[in-house]
C-alpha cells in the first residue's frame, strides 16, 4: 500500500493514523519533503495486543479504548482541515479473532483503516530505516507490541520481509518456569520463517518505542549530556549490563530516566533478553537505535525515486534554513563558494559542511550576545537526521564559529579544527555580504601552500573593508596561512 501522491504545495498537510498494538498514534506532517516535519504528535497508550497471547483477542475494555481514541483523531483532523489522511493497523488488528470487528468499528468513526499483512509492515518499518539512513547495511528490525517484522538491508535490496508473533506484549508468555525468555520456541520461529542461524557480524538497526526506551537507559548510563536515541549504537555484549540496571532498579527509578515512558518500563527487560537472542541466532554485533519506523517509511515510498536518493541532513537543513533562513541567504551557494578550501573532505564531512552553511543563515538576530550559544542547541538538539554523534558535533562546533563564538564551546569536549575551519569561511562569506550570497558571484576563494587567497573583481573592491579584511586574515591563520587579496 502506498499513501496518496506526493503533492508540491507548500500549504499541503497530511496525517497518519497508526494503530499499533501497544499504541494508537495520530501524527500530522507538513508539506511532503524528504525529511518529514511534524506539526502535531498524539499518543494514546490504548495495548490493543495486550490480551492476544493469552486469548486471542482485543478485549472489550481495549476495544472500547481503541474506538474512543480514533473518534478523537477523526475529530481532531476534521477540526484541523487535514483531509489527506492514512490509516493503519497491524498486528493485534491482524491476528485478534475480535480484529475485523474492531476495524469495522474505527470505520464508524470516519477514518479508513487499512490493515497490513505483516510482510507490508515489516517493508513499510525497513523503508523508515532507507530512509533515515541511507547506507544502512544489515538488518532493519520493527518490535512493536504485537509482532517482530526482520528485513535484510543488504546491498540496497529490502530481503526476506518477515512477520513474527515476538511483540513485547507476547513476551512475557515465552518465559518459562525458570523466568527466561524460551531461546530455543524463538530460535525454531526464526528458522522456519526463513532466517536461520547466521554467524557472521551484522548491524540491527531497531525501530519501535521499547527499542528507544532501552537506548534512553543506555543513554543515561553512560551519562551522555544530550540523550537523543536516534543513531545511538547499543553494542550487542553491553546487554547484559543493561538487563542487570534494570533488575537493580525499582519501577519508579526507571520511569524518572528521560526518554522511558511509564508503559515501556515493564517491557525493557523482556526487549532486552529477546536482544540477546536475536543478537545469539543472527550474529548481530551493534543495535543502531532508529527514529523513523513504519509512518516515517509510509511518507518515504510516498515520495519519488529522485526525491528519495537526496541526503536527509542536507534536505533537513535546507528546509531549516526555509522555515528560519535570512532574505537573500543561499546556504547552499556558499557551500560551493567554500568548497575549493576543502578538497580533502569526505562525503559525509561534506554534507556537513552543506548542512552549517544553510543552516547558518537563520537563527537568532546578528546583533544578540546569545547567537553563537544558540547553535549549539540547534546543533545538538535539533532532530536531524543522517548525522551520527560526531556530525552533531561538528555541525555545533561550525554553527559556533560561523555566529561569532571563539575556540572550542564548552559544550564540546573535543577540538574540531576542521569545523573551526569550516565556520570561518562562512562567517566570511556572510561579511563579505552582509549576509546576501549574491556577491558570491563576483568572488573567489582558493588557497596555495601558504596563502589563502580572496578574489575580487576590480568593481567590487570596495567591499573588501575592514571587517571582511579582518574575517579573511582570521580564516586565513585557522589555516596556518597568509591572506591575500587578488583583482581580476
């Protein structure tokens, strides 16, 4: 199934309502992007799949709940003029004897429900994944409350979908007398779904709320000063550690970690332990914590194949920079006016670099003190996407630099010369300027074994003043070189 076609319009929203087994969710999007942007986010913990393992069914009380909760979001999109909506339901829709019946009654609220087989879910969940990280290699993973869907990623292929009755909800009923998890039942579904045991090293890249409640704790063990799950990596023998805080924590100690929802605390452990058999029958060395699931995937196969191959954090920034940006800044001219400083680069320093350049023409006013502290905060807090912990870094450390800070922030704990560098010239591209690109035009950077070298047109030299004179020699140094002006 796909979500109706992409439309250009600026003005164009859309929703989608996800009817999970733990939870019922009413997310409404902005105009289609490669990056989607939310505008509103509702959650109602309702556990459709609460009952399933036990009889099969939904229950009267969660059926009941599950209604209400849809008769609210219909109401809710109708009151907000949202008429582009899709609705979806998965596993306890899917396997509860009571399941027709309920979607039957969602349709008397308005909505459309469309139920997905589990296979659907499970190439829905690994688009979510494509689409957050492009390069993904290994396994994409979706551990709902009612199900466990596995799609191999491998070589840009979405392989050997597969639906599996492992939700946190069902969980607890493959414990035996002993209290653990039943490896071997796990094991033997695996296989005759068509994944039998593999040893060679692997990466799981993990989509559902418990997986994020378990990076949270993870996060919080470790201390980390800004805890965002997504792209945190969970080594597959760090566990065990995380199965023995939990046993040493009380239900309350864990509901006050930022990031652990009250219902995800009693499933955490249950999550962990089936980690462990995953990581056992599949060979999986690192658990890459996911933001973008099944929803994020349902926009993703809405968009065109072009569309879909463009870098989310440079998409991101440029819809930041849109949203906040400058009259008359062109983010991504000023990349390319900067980049014959930067040969040396990666791809992915370079989308970086891409990202400070669009992003640096919003944000606070020039003349406010608080400007330079205020990217880091839009650096590290921002929900980026296609940026690990050490892009965050140096997309802060060159917001930092470009908006006027000195050194390194104390924010950071390590030096980014590179990012240093990168700040530099865009702070210079903004003096030269005054924060329009389109003097851009009529200038050139390059740089020589000692020299970096500005050049202007001879009519334009008057807009080599002091404070340009002054950003060109501090770049200049952050290179170990001379500045040089050169007319043509």
């Amino acid at each position: 199934m796909a979500l109706h076609s992409v439309s250009d319009r600026t003005d164009a929203r859309r929703a989608i309502v996800d009817i999970g087994s733990n939870s019922l969710r009413l997310v409404i999007y902005a105009a289609p992007s490669r990056v989607p942007v939310i505008l509103y986010n509702e959650k109602v913990a309702v556990g459709l799949g609460r009952n399933l393992a036990a009889t099969g069914m939904i229950g009267d009380d969660n059926f009941a709940a599950g209604v209400a909760a849809c008769r609210r979001f219909a109401a809710v999109l109708k009151a907000a003029g949202v008429h582009d909506v899709t609705t979806v339901a998965t596993a306890a829709a899917r396997d509860a004897s009571d399941g027709p019946d309920f979607l039957h009654a969602v349709r008397a609220t308005g909505l459309e429900p469309q139920l997905l087989g589990g296979k659907e879910e499970a190439i829905a969940s690994a688009m979510g994944v494509r689409s957050a990280f492009p390069r993904a290699q290994g396994l994409a993973g979706d551990i709902g409350g009612g199900s466990l869907e596995l799609v191999d990623l491998a070589n840009g292929a979405l392989d050997r979908p597969a639906s599996f009755p492992l939700g946190t909800l069902r969980l607890p009923a493959l414990r035996g007398k002993n209290g653990r998890l039943d490896a071997k039942t796990i094991r033997r579904m695996l296989n005759e779904g068509g994944w039998p045991e593999q040893t060679a090293p692997t990466d799981y890249y993990s989509v559902g709320g418990t997986g994020r409640a378990l990076a949270a704790l993870d996060l919080h063990l470790l201390d980390v000063r800004v805890p965002l799950v997504h792209g945190h990596i969970i080594p597959a023998d760090r566990l065990s550690l995380l199965r023995e805080a939990i046993a040493a924590r009380e239900t309350a100690e864990l509901r006050r970690i930022p990031g652990i929802a009250s219902a995800r605390v009693p499933m955490l452990d249950d999550l962990a332990a089936l980690f462990e058999v995953l990581a056992a029958h599949l060979g999986l060395a690192n658990f890459v914590i996911s933001g973008f699931g099944l929803r994020e995937g349902l926009l993703f196969q809405a968009l065109t194949p072009d569309v879909q191959e463009l870098d989310p954090l440079i998409e991101g920034a440029r819809g930041w920079q849109q949203r906040s940006g400058r009259p008359g800044w062109d983010g991504a001219a000023v990349a390319e006016w900067i980049a014959p400083l930067f040969a040396g680069e990666s791809r992915c320093e370079a989308a970086i670099r891409t990202a400070a350049c669009l992003v640096s023409g919003g944000g606070l006013e020039e003349e406010s003190e608080a400007r330079a502290e205020h990217a880091i905060d839009v650096a590290l807090l921002s929900p980026w996407i296609g940026i690990d912990a050490r892009g965050r870094e140096l997309l802060a450390q060159a917001l930092y630099t470009a908006w006027g800070g000195k050194g390194r922030p104390d924010a950071l704990q390590t030096t980014h010369a590179l990012a240093m560098r990168w700040g530099e010239a865009i702070r210079l591209a903004e003096r030269l300027g005054a924060n329009h690109t389109a003097p851009l035009a009529c200038a050139w950077l390059s740089r020589t074994d000692d020299k970096l070298v500005l050049t202007l047109k001879r009519a334009d030299e008057a807009l080599y003043g002091d404070v340009v004179r002054k950003q060109h020699r501090t770049l200049a140094t952050a290179f170990g070189s001379e500045a040089s002006l050169k007319l043509a």
